[in-house]
C-alpha cells in the first residue's frame, strides 16, 4: 500500500505526547504540483504534523505512515531521512529570525545546502546560490552572499530561507506559517512568491497557515484542523463556496471582512479549544450550534461531492 | 447581549502543591527537611530536653568519651554534659544563621530591586557598590569588621548578613530587568503605583524561587561563618555557648579527647549539608522548566 | 459636535541610538480624538503606532511636542489632576499573557489595580466582580491565575482591568492579535458593546484594516513615524487616496478564492525602511510606484481633500 501513485499519501498519522494525542489519526493525499492547504487554529496539530513528516520532533510518539515517494517517512532510517530532509523535501519554518544561524553568512548557509545534498564544489554551490537568491527577488544577489541574518529585514531573511528549501529543487516543500511573522505587505510580497515556485516548479506544497485568506489565493486544496483531527476537506473554491462542517462554517463566519458587515456583532464560535483533545466523540461537540446525541460517537470522514469530506453526523 | 464564555475550567494543580510534590521527591531535601527540624526542635526545646544544665559542672567525669555513663554524647574539659551544651549552643548558632540570612535577604533584595527598577544613577551607584564588596572574600572582610565591634548575637548577626548580600542582589538584579519591561508592570505604573509598591507587590511574588533558595544556602553559609568567627575568637563569646566556640576550647584539647571537636563539628556540618540540600530541593522544585509536567 | 478629549500636537518621540543616530519612532504627529470617538490606527512595524498609543495614555514621554488631555497639557500635571489622568486614560495590551501578572489571581490584578488608585478594599473587590462580569467571565475566574485560563478568557481580565475606573479615553493596542482566530469575533464583539455602553473613546491599534473596519468609525494610516492618511471609515476604505493605503488595502489576503485570483494587487517595491536612516522628502518614496521627483525632495503637506479625508501625498489617487 505505497500511496497508490500520488507523490505524498498521509494514513493514520498519529503524533502523541505522552497521553495527550496532539495528531489523532489523520489521513490526507497529495499529488505532484498540488498545493494543499492545512488549516487551524492554535493546538490543531498543523505544525506537530509537518514536523512529524520530517520527523523533526523531540519526545513524541509517531504512529501511522507517510508514503512519500515509495518511502515511510515514518518508518525510514535516520540516515535516509536525513538524504530526504532538505534533498526532496524542502521546509520554511515560521519565524525568519530564528531559522538561520546567526553567526554564518547567509550565502554559506545556502551554500551549505547545495554541498551536502547535491554534492557541488565550492565555485559551481556559489554561483547556484546566486542564481537561487535571484529567482526569490533577493535584490543584488552577489553583495548578499556575504551578509549577516541580524543585517536583513524579516521579509529577506524569509526569501533567503525559501531560497535554501528550494535549492535542491524538492518534490514537496512544507511551509509552516511562512508569512505570519511579517507585515501585510511583505506578506503579498512571499506569498506571490511561493505561488510562482509551485507552478513554475513543478512543485508541491503544503501550506500550514491560521489565515484563512491566505490560502484562498494560495491553494488548490484545503484541509482543516480542530483539536488534532481533519474535521473537512476539499478543493478550495468549494470549502469556501460550501463549507459542511460546522467548524469550517463558524470559522469563515467569523472573520472579519473587508468588504461588508462593519457595523454588525461578528458571529462567533461560542467558547474555546480547551481540552478537547481529551473528549470521546466529535470534539467540536461542545462549541457546536448542531451537537446531539449522536455526536457522542466520533464521526468518520463522509463524503459530500467530488473530492469534499468532512467528519460531521450532522451536516448536509 | 454578551457572548457566554464556556465555564468549564480545566482542573489545575494550584502552583504551591506542585511545588512541593516536586521538593518531596527530591530525596536528599526530604531528609535535610528533616535534620534541620530535628535540630531546630531540639534547640528550641532544650530547657526540657536537655539532660542537664548547661553550665552544671561534673569535675569527676570530666573529658567523658561519648556513650559513657550520664553523658550520652560525652562531657568536656569541666564535665560539662556535651549533649547538653550542643542542644543550647544551637540556639545560638541557629538564631544567627537565621537572622543574618534574615538581613541578606532583606539587603540583597532590596538593593538589587530598586537598582534593576529604578535604574539610571541609583543604578550605577548600587551595582558599583555591590561589585566592589564581592570583591572582598566574605571571612577576611568578617573579620576585619569584627575586630572592631563589640559581638553579641544581634552584632555578630548584622556583621555576617550586611557581608552576603552581594550575591543575591546580582541575581534579584537579572531577574528584575527582565521583569521591568513587562505590560502588567507597565499597567501599574500607568495607574500611579509607586516604585516601592510595585516592587513589592507586583515583582516580588514573581522572584520568590530565587530568594527562597538564596535564604536557604545562605543560612547555611551563615552558620559555617558564624562558627569560623567564634572558633577564632572574634564571635559568640563564652561561656555563651555556639557551636562554634565549643571548637574553640576543644581546639587546645584534641589530643586528649578529640570527641570534643567532632561533636559541634558534627553539628555544623549537619546544619551546613542538611540546608544545603533543602536549597537544592527548592531550586528543583521552583524551576520553572521543571515544572512543565 | 464631541470636544476633544485627547490631542496630539506636533508629537515626536526620538530614541537616541549608539553612533550618534536617531530612531525617530514618531516623527511629528498631530492628531484630535474626540469624545466618544473610535479612531483606528494602522501601519506595519516601524510605523510607530504602539508608541503614539502609549504616549497618549503616558506610559512615554514625547521627546517633541505634548499631549492634551480635555484641553489641558498632560506634563506637569500636579496632585488631583493627575489622579483624574491616570483614571481617565487606560491601555489594553496585546499580549494578555504579559499583561498579566502571573502570580496573581484575576480578581486580585484588579483589585490592586483599584488600590493603587485609592479604592477601599472593599469597593475594589466588588468593583472587580462587576467589571469581571460585563467582561464575560463568571466569578469563578477571579480566583484564577492567568496560566488556568485561556487567552481569551485572559484578554477579557486585561479589558476587565482596563474599564475597571471608568476609563474615558482607551488605547488597544492590537488587542486580537495574539489571539486565535474565533476568539478574536468574540473579544472585538465584546469590545465594541463596552465602548457603546459607556460612551468610552478609543483608540484601535492594528495592523488589520479588516480588523479595524469593524471596529472604529475613522480611520488613521501611520508610515514612519508620521500620519499619511485620515478618513472616516467609508472613505478610507472606499476611496483611499494615498498609494500605501491603497497597497495596505491590497495586500490583505480575503477569504474568498473567487476575488483572489481575479483582482490585481498593488506589490510596493521593497521594504519599509528603518526608523533611523528616513528617507528624505516623502518617506514613502522609496517604495511607491507613483514617486516622481519632487517627492525625493519635498515633504508632502497634509490636505483635506474630501469631507473628514485629510492626506499627505504629492500626488494622491483620484478622489
């Protein structure tokens, strides 16, 4: 059962912190050149997953597999993980500032990259690092090699970081909030970015994000967390034209929108996330305007159309 | 009108519980909980425990070794009852520990407070100030001063308390430049709160680890300097008896009854370790890393 | 027409910085918010929005420049005044863990908060139950600490401790920000029917038109340190008329796949530049993509150009 063809197939991804199941058995595809959207709010389990997938975690338990290409990426042996982390799979993590080290050149760093996965001298790394550093609109490229993190704004030091998860031109490139730690036009600015890498590449992407708009413009296929689990799935322009599951209703309710609705009481989703790990049956239950007793059992994932899922006894 | 907020709230072990259970498990402080109260008990009980008086002399059994017969621990040069002198001399030598750490802590404190707080000149001045005494070692500066005042309890107690509190303002000093910056002391100071309330109702709660560990190491420090004086002459003088001047006299005596050493020696040690390994409890207990479970 | 209850006049805030450099945090601001007012003010970072909000209710001092407050200068306010100041003017914060002393329950932050300003024991106590209450949380959260509850419910104890003297004039200073999304309707819902009831003024900081648009009746942008744009709500937001408003409008991403992928989006050139090296002439410049010469030069001066819609451009977009 090795994914069935499509280049990443998650089944029963499970990611456990001592007894609390951060990621409850989660399941979702991929194909080559899809973008695939992750959405939810804090302690969802979006970022434990992606972490898991490249089995960057300290003290978790991970059940489940991840077929990436004929491999397990949760079965496989640290050495072959470490060929794929950065090799075929690429990853830009949340906080620019953090993500580089702070006492190596940025050239270097992506330098680094292209010597330890591509095997390039020293003169053939630097002249691919120039060319990286064009392609994400790093202005002058060749001064840039030789400057410091702590020398960059947040928005260079994030086209640097894609840069070096690109380098190796990955199959997949997992990117966990890569425009929440910047200003709203910068923001425009990366994400126009990222979306041009995936068409012109080839490549695909899973975008971890809260934001619900961002992955409006972004993605071809959106899946949403609640509390550790895919409560929907679906294409992108049908979860936002007809979303099924309560949660993915209340959460675009709520946003606030630019265009309409100034002067009215938002509508909200009563209460909050809190313990709902612990809960037996649909851990939406409690906050949800269509909770009943059969909501005492957790629902499956049901199928509502082409391609559409969600896990609710109660939607139609 | 208003949202209902969900009332659940998640059952949470309340911090001091925690804490505590923490300590506990921390075998070595579990047992110098112990010790220290033993000892304390005993010194405070000492007029109905103790065997005899501490001044009733007994020149038939005089250099008596331990276990003999009337002296359980042994009697000294004027057959004075060892156990006995041991029981009154922790009164002494425990009440001063406790009081110049009493003084440490209230100095230290507040000069690494108001200097972390109030920066600036007063800054500069406390710190230069704190810098320099760390830069003499605390005994020799002990005894510098102590040559020159009268000792008595509460002077010998000043004296080792206003010699140690350089090392807890240091730390006090970190935590509450850190700690300035944060909104809530902001929202205080917004209000019209006064520098000294602030201090001590907003910032002295969150450095309470610190200074919980820092009383404990230093009682244990001031007993260890209390019985260097003492030994040396400069402290408790006799015939109060300190643990520590008990050494005094035994000094002279070694080769003929080096029971009478042992004996405080034994004590201050027990001291000595006993808080050392309550602070070492509390410093496990109160980390905040440690905590995460 | 409300008076004015706060004023800016010609505020600066100057931080002086290693090598003989100035951070020019705010750089010249001159702003009226009247009583009972919503203003909103937005700008990226470096634009100085958190440090005209804290100016305003004295948490700073302005190097240039004062502030009114109903009139009169703050500085050098004496005894009765400035106990009437400290009541009157209030902050919600934006990180509620921080705003919060962890060592302390919800109710006794409060409490000491009405102490300081001289409430009894007793008053405070039961004011802090009142306040506790119009902010969502049931008395069984007075007793507890911040850690046991969760960011919303601790933002509602900073709003809590904000409203608790009966505040006329607040600041927010991104007050949703750090909060999840679906919290986020619940405390801007609880916001908005605080400031109904008691006829408070505040002013919203946020980096989020979205945000704001719920939330205020006028509309202030901040770039650099200085104000480019004011406007009423609709229109600000209908007929924006400086470039960085227009590109703020553009870049925010809406939850509708439909309008992405059709509508064009102002992309500025760049990034803003530091608050120590400002750009000469119009700050903006250097990453507008309507820039001629005179604006490399020449500091736009700030101009109604439509009824309440003041801005500062050489070359504003069509009304």
């Amino acid at each position: 059962m090795s994914g069935s063809g499509r280049l990443l197939a998650v089944e029963d991804l499970t990611v456990a912190f001592g007894p609390t199941k951060a990621v409850d058995r989660i399941s979702f595809t991929l194909d080559a050149g899809e973008t695939l959207g992750l959405v939810g709010e804090s302690g969802c389990g979006k970022s434990t997953t992606a972490m898991a997938l490249i089995r960057l975690l300290q003290g978790a338990e991970t059940g489940g597999h991840a077929w990436f290409e004929g491999v397990d990426l949760v079965a496989v042996a640290e050495e072959r993980m470490r060929e794929i982390r950065g090799g075929a799979i690429g990853m830009i993590f949340q906080d620019p500032a953090t993500a580089l080290h702070p006492m190596i050149r940025v050239g270097d760093q992506v330098a680094e990259t292209l010597r330890t996965h591509r095997r390039l001298g020293a003169k053939a790394a630097r002249a691919r690092t120039i060319e990286l550093f064009r392609q994400v609109g790093v202005a002058a490229p060749e001064e840039r090699l030789s400057v410091y993190p702590h020398e960059m704004s947040g928005g260079m030091c994030q086209r640097v970081i894609i840069a070096m998860a690109i380098a190796c031109s990955p199959r997949l490139l997992l990117a966990d909030e890569p425009t929440t730690a910047l200003d709203v036009t910068v923001q425009a600015q990366i994400l126009e970015l990222l979306h041009s890498i995936a068409r012109d590449g080839a490549m695909s992407m899973i975008l971890i994000t809260h934001d619900l708009g961002v992955v409006a413009g972004v993605t071809n296929r959106v899946a949403v967390m609640y509390a550790g689990v895919i409560v929907e799935t679906a294409p992108t322009d049908r979860l936002f034209a007809d979303p099924k599951h309560p949660y993915t209703q209340g959460l675009l309710r709520s946003i606030p929108r630019l265009d309409s609705g100034w002067d009215e009481d938002m509508p909200t989703i009563a209460g909050a996330v809190h313990d709902a790990h612990a809960l037996p049956g649909c851990r939406f239950a409690p906050r949800c305007p269509l909770a009943a007793e059969v909501c005492r059992e957790a629902p499956p994932l049901r199928s509502f159309g082409a391609d559409h899922q969600a896990a609710c006894w109660r939607a139609s | 009108m208003f949202d209902s907020v969900v009332g659940t709230l998640p059952a949470v072990t309340p911090p001091r519980r925690h804490a505590s259970r923490l300590f506990f498990r921390h075998r070595l402080a579990a047992l110098g909980l112990v010790v220290i109260v033993a000892l304390v008990l005993s010194a405070a009980f000492a007029p109905w425990l103790s065997p005899y008086n501490p001044d009733d002399l007994d020149m038939a059994n005089r250099y008596a070794p331990p276990l003999s017969a009337g002296h359980l621990l042994g009697s000294d040069d004027l057959g004075r009852d060892v156990l006995t002198r041991l029981m009154y001399a922790g009164q002494v030598s425990l009440s001063v520990g406790v009081a110049a750490m009493a003084v440490t802590v209230i100095v230290g404190f507040a000069i690494g407070a108001f200097a972390a707080y109030l920066g600036g000149w007063i800054d500069v001045a406390l710190m230069r100030v704190t810098d320099t005494m760390l830069c003499f070692p605390s005994v020799f500066l002990l005894l510098f001063v102590a040559a020159f005042v009268t000792p008595s309890l509460a002077s010998i107690s000043l004296m080792i308390g206003l010699t140690c509190w350089m090392e807890l303002a240091r730390v006090i000093y970190g935590q509450i430049r850190v700690l300035r910056s944060a909104d809530f002391v902001a929202a205080a100071r917004m209000v019209g709160a006064p520098a000294w309330r602030i201090i001590l109702r907003q910032i002295l709660p969150n450095v309470m680890a610190p200074i919980l560990v820092a009383a404990t190491l230093n009682t244990a420090n001031a007993i260890l300097l209390e019985s260097y004086i003492s030994f040396l002459g400069y402290g408790i003088q006799p015939p109060q008896a300190s643990w520590g001047n008990m050494l005094t006299n035994a000094q002279s005596d070694f080769l003929v009854d080096p029971w009478l050493a042992l004996m405080p020696g034994l004590a201050i040690t027990l001291a000595v370790t006993s808080f050392n390994f309550i602070g070492d409890g509390l410093r496990d207990a109160l980390d905040p890393k440690m905590s995460r479970r | 027409m409300s008076e004015a209850i706060v004023e800016a006049i010609g505020l600066a805030l100057h931080y002086k910085l290693p090598g003989n450099r100035l951070l020019r945090a705010v750089d010249g601001v001159d702003l009226t918010i009247g009583r009972g007012a919503t203003l909103g003010l937005v700008g990226e970072s470096g634009s100085g929005k958190s440090t005209l909000g804290r100016t305003l209710v004295g948490l700073q001092s302005p190097s240039e420049g004062e502030v009114r407050f109903e009139g009169e200068p703050v500085a050098g306010a004496r005894r009765a005044k400035l106990v009437r100041l400290r009541r009157q003017r209030q902050i919600v914060f934006q990180d509620p863990s921080g705003a919060l002393n962890p060592r302390m329950t919800l109710g006794d932050t409060i409490v000491e908060h009405l102490r300081v300003q001289g409430f009894s024991r007793v008053a405070a106590r039961e004011r802090a139950g009142e306040v506790l209450t119009l902010a969502g949380l049931s008395r069984a959260f007075s007793g507890r600490y911040p850690h046991e509850v969760s960011g919303g419910q601790r933002q509602r104890a900073v709003i809590a401790r904000a409203i608790s003297t009966d505040p006329a004039f607040i600041v927010a200073d991104e007050p949703v920000s750090a909060l999840d999304v679906s919290t986020r309707a619940q405390i801007m819902n609880l916001m908005r029917e605080l400031q109904r009831r008691s006829g408070l003024a505040m002013l919203f900081i946020s980096h989020d038109l979205s945000i704001v648009a719920h939330m205020c009746r006028e509309v202030a942008v901040m770039y650099l340190g200085q104000l480019v744009e004011r406007a009423p709500r609709d229109s600000l937001f209908r007929t924006p008329l400086h470039p960085y408003t227009a590109a703020l409008l553009s870049a925010i991403p809406a939850p509708d796949p439909v309008l992405e992928r059709t509508r064009t989006r102002i992309v500025l050139k760049g990034e803003t530049p530091d608050p120590s090296a400002i750009p000469p002439g119009c700050r903006f410049h250097t990453r507008c993509l309507r820039a001629t010469e005179v604006c490399t030069r020449v500091t736009p001066e700030t101009r109604m150009l439509l009824p309440g819609h003041t801005v500062a451009c050489h070359h504003p977009l069509e009304a």
